[in-house]
C-alpha cells in the first residue's frame, strides 16, 4: 500500500494518509491527488483542483517524500519503491519560496538597490547621533567632585615615642635609638601607623629630660650615636615610614657652648640670650616660670639677670637676633639632610616676650593664690606675641624649599597651649597646632555633652580648610587610662581615629597603660616634681606618664634585662603588647583596627554628625556618599542604657563592627543590630558600619 503524509499538522497528516491509502487501493477520493516528478518527489495538492505540473506553479504545491511500508511499518527508500511496486508516500508541507534568479531580478531594480542604501545610512546616521548624545551626555553630566590628595601626615596616626622610655637595647636601664629602630615593624605592621615622633634625642645633661640641650646636631650618648640614627633613618625608609623630631628653638641647656660664650660676652654670642640689668637690686620683671618661681636668673660672672621661661638652666635664646636665627636654620637643614619628614616646634607659644620688659598683670583666676605660681599672673607680654608666627612662618618656608626639590612634604607642628582663638591663629604658618582640648576636658566624670562640646568647639573654630588633629595624651600630661578610667580606653581611641583628621597617640595608650604614681621622691627623675619636694613632688612630677613601655609580662616588662631608669607600673603583668596581640578582644587588637579603617573614605572625607548626644550617651556618625558609613555610640553611664536614632539620618538597621574590650563576656564579632532600639552595656563604646538612609 502507498500512503502519502504532511507533517506540518497532525490533522492535515492523518487525512492524508487515509486518502492516500484509498486513492491506491481502488477507493475513489476525488478531493486529493498527487503525481510524481522525474527525481523521485511527488506533488499533491488540496481538494479538486487539477494538478499543476509547470514550474512556474510548482511553489504551490507540497512536496512529498516516497518510501515504502513494510509489514512491521519499516520504510523502504524510493529505489526499492520501483521494484516493490508498493510505497508509502510521506510529505512535508514548505514553502518553497522566490528562486535565487527571480531574486536576483528583484534585488537589482534601482527602487531596491537605492531602499537599501537609504536603510544603510540611515542606519550608520543614528548610530553617529547616539554615540554623539552619549558622549554630550557623559561630558556634560555633573561630576562627582574629585577627592583630594591627602599627604602622609593626613593619612596615618602619629605615634609619638618617649626615646628613653621605649625600648633598651644595651642593658643600662635606659631606651636608645637601637631599641626604636627594633620596634619599627610593632609600629608599621602591629599598628599599622607610618609616621611616629621623636622626643628629644639631642646631647642633654637631662635635667628637663632632653628640652635643655648642649647640642642641637649631636645624639645624646645615653640614646646612642649618630651612625645609630642613621640606621633608624634607613630602617624607616624601608618601611616607608616618616619620621617627626622635637625642635627646640625657644632655649638651650646653660652647657650649650653658645650660652657658655655669651656669659664672656664673646662675639658673636653676646646677645644670643635674653640679657638684663637689674632694677633697684631686683629682677628687671615680674615674669614667672612655667615651673614656677621667677623667671630671672642672675649671673654672677657677667653680672646681669638672663631670662628662662622654664628652669634656669634653660636659658631663653634671643631670637630678636638674625644670627640666632640662622644658627637654629642651619639645625633644621642638618636634620633635614639627614632625612628627617618634620619637627614639632617645642613651646611654640613661649617664643618671644616684650623687648620693653614691662610687669604682668595678675590673672584673678579663682585657683592662682600664690604669687610665686606661673598662673598666677596674665601672660600678655609673654605668651603668643605676633612676632611667634612670623618666625615660625621663616621655618616653614624653609621646609617648603625641601618639598619643592623632591615633592615630599617636610611637616611642622607647633606645640600652642593657651588660648583657644590664638591657637588658631598658629595654623596659618604650620600644619597645625596640637590640639590639647581633650587633654584638657577629659576626667573621669565626663559626660557625652562634654564630649561633644569640646568637640564642636574645635570644628567650629577651625579655620577654614584647617586640618584638624586630636590628642589624648603625652609626655606632660596624665594617660588617657588614668584620667577617665580603663573602661573607656577603647571608646576614646575609637573617638579620635573616627573625627576628622590626624589623631596623636602617646606610646602606651594603644594598650592602656595607666599612670604609676608610686614612685618615690628618691627614684623621681623630673626636675619640675623634684624642685618642689618630697611634700609636694607627685603634684608637680610628670614621671608616673613616662614609665618604661610594658612590652612582655617578663622581668623588667620586656623593657629591659637591668633596672629601668623610672620604675615601672607594677600591672605590667596583665597589661602588656605581648597578651595583647595573643587576643582579638584586647586594646592593642582594637587598635590596630581602628587604624585600617580610617583608610576608609568614609573616615578621610565623610560628614561629620552628632546624631544623639545627652549626659549618657554620645554619638558621631561619618558617612560619605557611595560609601558605606560608620556611627559611634558611647555610654558614659553606669547603667545601661537604649537609644533610638529613628528621628536622624541613620538607618534602622546596622552592622557591629567593634565593642569595647570593657565587656568581654559580650559577642564582639560582626553581627546585626537595630538602631531604632540600639541597647548599650553600662559605660559600653560600639562602632557600627551604616548604609545611611537616601534623603
């Protein structure tokens, strides 16, 4: 049997077949009928139209494949078909579609050929006009305001190094320049802090613990040699780190050979100090010491009075005089040569008094009853004249001649106390002044409204594109520990790494070191504690913020293998880098922390906001668009407390990113948190990365 089938329905096919069947086998179906070509195709078309065997209309009709069915329905090819005399005739219904000569014909006429060509470009024309749109686009769209460059000063902490008290190397009890350079890679890569400064280094009789000089371009041979400096200048070159020196310029130890020459009155170095004859027997002013006392001293052999604004042996240079200028110039390009990245200019503030040499008036401050006390007079002709900023401007501009030979910036800080409006005044001719003020608020009753004021106080005071710097402590002042309590040791290092701009650490503080104030009238070092006596030392003494650094838990805290010069905190025993760096909980871990995320662009340029700030609680928030944010939130209650930033900018939700060592027992890995209903453990600091809400 022949059986002829479409396949494009499965109804067409089946009607097919059948018919084809019929038609075969002597059934009359008049509605299809088929023929066969000379290749072996078959052509059939619909109904009872006749078939059409010209060329012409053979696109009309549904070509057909010829096989043959066996009895197990197997198909036979079309050669088999025409010896067996028996087929099944499968189809498949196309369209055939123009020949390649008719659409040669068509494609030729010129209405073809120019429509195409108008399609082609037309296509290319707005092609051109969209790649032209975007590119108008993408120039003339507003852009992001790019970042600014920060400096190296900018972009890292400065740790500042007590010399005498980091680290000793030759087993005499005191620390050396060996021992800093062997504790390079604890402040770079423990900390992660690239620049870090010096106390004074220069040959000293000590009796201000290096500020009374004898030599300002000689090493003192208790810290080392200079070839020992030279290795610590190579050692911090390969580290990339940048290294700060004290600068000294306001006196010098009465050993210096300049004072020695100016009491012979030898030229030049006769009027190199602040000479003057006495009046009526007495000093020529009323001016007192910042140690107290007057701050005249009379010299028997040139028979006059010289000028010391701290202890007599630190005679006031006169800085009136140019060659003393150029001297202190040839200091700094000395140092400068060597390769030394900035100095603090030490007693900035002290630099020049009144040549008319008249009487202080009293203070009339409340706490100022002996009149032998520095405060108990008004420091007017004494204390941050114009003539401190001109001259400090000469040392910057030299600095400046550094900076534009090689592109490295060469950093000047002054160290101004005093008066908060003057003090700014210092940074139109430094980097910047320290900033004393948390130094000064901070006790161990402070609360978040303190905080913030003494914060605020600043920021609003900055001159504009100031750079701001934040202080916790230093070789004069009581540790950050001691002063408002171990608990809170981890919430104000996150306080001045989260604040704009560079935070100053005192060696130490990265662990919370504390005060040792058992030291003895004997073992006290300090002059100014010293000269007060055994009664009254430990109030004057600023020995117990110097003490020795507690690296280990071992004999002598790791310090040393003898006798340290200054006794240490006997808590060295728990508190102490080695424990420290064994537990992601602790200061120093927190610490390090805190210095890779102000790598941050949130923390180098986000906005500054306080968005929840009573007695109890405290909060800043530094966000930068494009960016994630972070908040701190400070409880400086005894209790515990919750608060709900549902009214600010921040979201409802948050990412812990740190809580305070204070309170261990409490999960301190990263972990979700609600801010709308934010609970903080009693006197508990936490640090919370932010996706800020879209205004």
């Amino acid at each position: 049997p022949l059986m002829m089938t479409t396949f494009n329905e499965n109804e067409e096919t089946a009607l097919v077949r059948e018919n084809s069947r019929s038609s075969l086998v002597g059934e009359p179906k008049p509605e299809a009928e088929g023929t066969l070509t000379a290749n072996g195709e078959a052509y059939c078309n619909a109904g009872s139209e006749p078939l059409l065997t010209d060329h012409e209309k053979l696109a009309t009709l549904v070509p057909i494949e010829i096989s043959e069915v066996t009895e197990d329905q197997t198909k036979v090819p079309m050669d088999e078909l025409q010896t067996n005399g028996k087929a099944e005739m499968v189809g498949q219904v196309a369209f055939a579609g123009m020949g390649k000569e008719e659409l040669m014909k068509y494609a030729n006429k010129p209405f073809w050929v120019r429509l195409r060509w108008a399609l082609f470009i037309l296509f290319w024309i707005a092609w051109i006009f969209m790649l032209a749109g975007a590119i108008v686009i993408i120039v003339l769209a507003p852009k992001c305001k790019p970042l600014p460059e920060l400096s190296w000063w900018q972009k890292s902490p400065i740790y500042q190094v007590y010399p005498r008290s980091f680290k000793d190397t030759n087993d005499d009890g005191v620390g050396d320049l060996q021992g800093i350079s062997s504790k390079l890679d604890y402040i770079d890569i423990v900390m992660g802090i690239k620049s870090f400064w010096l106390s004074p280094i220069y040959k000293s009789p000590n009796l201000d613990n290096g500020y009374d000089v004898s030599n300002f371009i000689d090493i003192d041979p208790s810290l080392g040699t200079m070839e020992h400096f030279d290795e610590l200048i190579q050692k911090k070159k390969s580290n990339g780190m940048n290294l700060i020196m004290d600068f000294i310029p306001n006196h010098s130890s009465d050993q210096h050979d300049w004072f020695l020459k100016s009491v012979e009155k030898e030229d030049p170095y006769k009027d190199y100090y602040i000479w003057a004859d006495p009046v009526d027997g007495k000093p020529p002013t009323n001016w007192k010491s910042v140690f107290g006392g007057s701050s005249w001293e009379w010299n028997e052999k040139r028979q006059q009075y010289y000028y010391h604004q701290f202890l007599k042996e630190q005679p006031d240079l006169n800085l009136r005089n140019s060659l003393v200028l150029a001297e202190l110039d040839e200091v700094l390009k000395f140092w400068l040569d060597k390769g030394v990245d900035g100095f603090r200019v030490d007693a900035a503030s002290h630099l020049f008094e009144s040549a008319q040499l008249l009487d202080e008036p009293t203070s009339n401050e409340p706490t100022a009853t002996n009149p032998e006390d520095y405060a108990y007079l008004d420091h007017i002709y004494t204390k941050d004249l114009d003539e401190n900023l001109e001259v400090i401007k000469r040392w910057k501009d030299l600095l400046k001649t550094y900076e534009e030979s090689d592109g490295h910036h060469r950093l000047l800080i002054c160290e101004v106390t005093g008066d908060l409006e003057k003090t700014m005044q210092y940074y139109g001719v430094c980097d910047f002044p320290f900033n004393f003020e948390l130094i000064n608020s901070l006790r161990d009753s402070v609360t978040g409204n303190d905080v913030n004021k003494t914060v605020g106080t600043w920021l609003e005071k900055l001159p504009q594109l100031a750079w701001p710097n934040w202080v916790l402590g230093s070789h004069d002042q009581s540790r950050i520990a001691s002063r408002v309590g171990q608990p809170f040791v981890d919430a104000f290092n996150m306080l001045i790494m989260m604040l704009p701009g560079t935070p100053i650490t005192y060696y130490g503080e990265e662990i919370g070191m504390e005060d040792f104030n058992g030291i003895s009238f004997e073992d006290t070092k300090d002059t100014a504690g010293k000269v007060k006596g055994p009664l009254l030392y430990k109030k004057y003494s600023r020995d117990p913020f110097r003490t020795p650094m507690q690296w280990s838990s071992e004999k002598f805290a790791g310090f040393s293998t003898v006798k340290p010069w200054l006794p240490l905190n006997p808590n060295y025993v728990n508190i102490n880098v080695h424990s420290q760096k064994q537990s992601p909980k602790s200061h120093l871990s927190k610490f390090a922390e805190l210095v890779r995320l102000r790598r941050t662009d949130a923390l180098k340029f986000g906005s500054v906001d306080f968005p929840v700030v009573t007695d109890d609680v405290f909060s800043l928030a530094r966000v930068k668009e494009g960016t994630s944010g972070y908040l701190l939130v400070i409880n400086f209650s005894p209790e515990a407390v919750t608060v709900d930033f549902t009214n600010s900018t921040i979201p409802n939700t948050g990412i812990l990113e740190m809580r305070s060592s204070n309170l261990t027992s409490l999960p301190q890995t990263r972990s979700s948190v609600a801010l709308t209903d934010l609970s903080l453990e009693p006197r508990e600091a936490v640090l919370i990365s932010i996706v800020p809400k879209s205004e």
